[in-house]
C-alpha cells in the first residue's frame, strides 16, 4: 500500500493545540489565575450569601403561605421585617455588650489569674502531703507570670480568631444588604427560577439524566433544609436555656458564655464541648466553684439536647452513625473550617442515601 499521496489532516489537530497553549498559560501565570479566581468568587459572593438567606427563609415563607394562607407579598414582607429586626438587635444590643465583655475580660485577665492562683495555692496547702511531695504551691508562685502570659495570650486568640471575620463592619453591612436585596428577588420569584432551571437540566443532560439529577436536587433540599433550620433553631434554643442558667446563678460574662456555646451547638456531635472549653476558662480565673458547676451544667445540657432538644426540633435522626459523623467533621474542619464542619454531616447523609439508592438498583438488576 502506498502512502506517496495521502493527506495529513492538520485542521484536526488545531483545537489540541489551542487547548495545549492555553493550559500552558494558565499553568505559567497560575498566580494571576489564582487571583483571578478569588476575585470572581468575591463577586460571587454576594450570590451565595443571597442564596443562604433566601434558603434559610424559605421554610418560613411556606410556612406563612400554606397554615396562614397569606399572599406572597405579604408573607415575604413578615420575614424580612422580622429579619432586619433580628439584624439590628444583634449590631445595636448585643455587639456592644459583647465587645464590653471582651475588653473587660481582657483588662481584669492578669487579675482573675492571680485571684486563682492564691485561690489554688490554699486548697494546695490544705493537701500538705500532696505539696510537700510534688512542691505545687513553689510552682505557682515561680510560673505565676508565665501562667498568665501564656493563659492571656490563648484566651484571646480564641476571641480573636472567633471574632476576626466579623470586624471588618463595612464591607459586611454592604455585602449583608445587597445580599438581602437579592434574596428577596430569590424568594418572590421562585416558582419562576425553579421551573427555568428545569428547562435547563432537561435540555443540558436530556430527559431521563435531568429527571434523576431533579430527584437528586429533592432529596438534597429535604435533607439540607430540614437540617440547616432545625439546627440554627436547636442552637437558639440552647443559648436561651444556657443564658437563662448562667443569669440566675451569677455566672460571670452569661451573654458572652452563651454565645459561645449557642454558637458551637451549631457543630454537630461535639459542638457542646467545643464551646465549653472557652466558657470554662473565662469562669476558671474568676471563680473556680462556678466553673465547676458550669462544666457540670454543659455537660449536662448537651446530653439532653442530643436526646431530646435535637430531635423534637430537627425531626428524625440523620441517619448515621458516630464513625461517619466524626469522619465527616474532620474532612469538612479541615477544608471549610467551622462552616464545613456545620455542613458535613448533611452532605455526608445524602451521599449515603444516594450510595444505597445506587447498591439497591445494581442488587434489582441482577
């Protein structure tokens, strides 16, 4: 067979060579790909915080449309009064009483070590044996500073670290507001945007493909949204019960020990010790005996929200057990930090349901 005349079918190679010149500029200027991803993320942003409003509302505005029977407007008007209140309670009551404990609990901090410290020093010598044997009281007397520094410095990197996000009061007022605005398009237009993104899936994937990844989109949304609201209510409700506790027993700081705990309830399964840990602390160096009792009352508090508080309000159990729900917290801390450990344990459910769902249909046609 002679190949003398054959012709070489360059044309079909020019798209590699496209895509082979443009991977390679991509990879040789990966610092302003970088920055250009971040900065169509930035942009982004305000979308996906529109979309976590709007998500968040939605079972309200359901809930107003369908038991009260009112009218969309009117429904949407109700939420968002009520979320804007919610809003300016938070930054005008609560934010300055916060700050003024932070700063407090910063300036009295070398106080409250010392006070424990002495405190420490006489339970110590009512133990002589225990003293005489290990020499604590020498220990604390020679660490005293060093236990503050070090005390002081971990205390406030935690505040810090908590708080740093939230500082920046500006670019979070204008992306809160915009963010808002556009949910309220989201929510009012719903049925709208729903059904266009419909045609989509149809179109894109075809008919069979779009009726399956619908179905999945279904399921994802009774998983996320029974879960994202129930537990945003679970952890309200434990703030209230912690700071109702910590106002009738003279704890000190209660606002600011109730937020930590309300705030960390957030995080399944260890949540509640998560935020016992800097509670603790902060009523350590004031007064031991109280800490004591607080621990007690965590500890506590969490057992009966895990078996009791969680269900009623969230409704029945996600469905896995302790190993995956610790798996799964781990992987979403160690990509998303406090979010990705809030959002793991769904994610996790519905890959497990739609692993099942795939080993039932492989069992059926066989």
């Amino acid at each position: 067979m002679s190949f003398k005349y054959r012709k070489i079918p360059y044309w079909r190679y020019i798209p590699i060579i496209i895509i082979a010149i443009v991977v390679y500029k991509l990879v040789d200027n990966a610092e302003h790909l970088i920055n250009g991803i971040k900065f169509v993320l930035s942009v982004l942003s305000y979308l996906f915080w529109a979309f976590a409003i709007a998500y968040t509302l939605n079972p309200l505005m359901v809930f107003l449309e369908k038991k009260l029977k009112l009218r969309r407007f009117l429904s949407i008007s109700i939420i968002y009064i009520l979320f804007s209140g919610l809003i300016i309670f938070a930054v005008t009551i609560l934010a300055p009483i916060v700050i003024d404990s932070i700063t407090q609990l910063n300036n009295n901090f070398a106080e409250y070590v010392r006070k424990t410290t002495v405190w420490a020093e006489s339970k110590i010598a009512d133990f002589k044996l225990m003293d005489d044997q290990y020499s604590l009281s020498n220990y604390l007397k020679n660490n005293m500073e060093k236990i503050i520094g070090e005390s002081q410095s971990l205390l406030i990197s935690l505040i810090n670290y908590l708080f740093s996000n939230i500082i920046n009061i500006t670019s979070t007022i204008l992306k809160l507001v915009l963010s808002i605005t556009i949910s309220i398009y989201l929510l009012y237009d719903k049925e709208s945007i729903l059904s266009t993104l419909k045609k989509t899936v149809h179109v894109v994937f075809k008919r069979d493909n779009g009726n399956k990844l619908i179905n999945f989109a279904k399921n994802a949304n009774e998983v996320f949204s029974r879960y994202i609201l129930g537990k945003i209510i679970d952890a309200f409700v434990i703030c209230i019960i912690c700071f109702a506790f910590c106002i009738v027993t003279g704890m000190p700081y209660p606002l600011l020990i109730s937020l930590f705990v309300g705030i960390f309830n957030l995080v399944p399964y260890f949540g509640s010790l998560i935020g016992l840990v800097p509670s603790v602390i902060i009523t350590l160096f004031i007064s031991p005996i109280k800490a004591v009792w607080l621990t007690i009352f965590l500890l506590v508090l969490g057992q009966i929200d895990g078996s009791v508080i969680a269900p009623k309000i969230i409704g029945s159990k996600i469905g896995l057990n302790p190993i995956l729900i610790m798996i799964s917290i781990t992987i979403g801390g160690a990509l998303y930090g406090v979010i990705g450990m809030f959002l793991s344990v769904p994610c996790m459910a519905l890959l497990k349901t739609v692993f099942l769902n795939f080993l039932d249909k492989r069992l059926e046609s066989e």
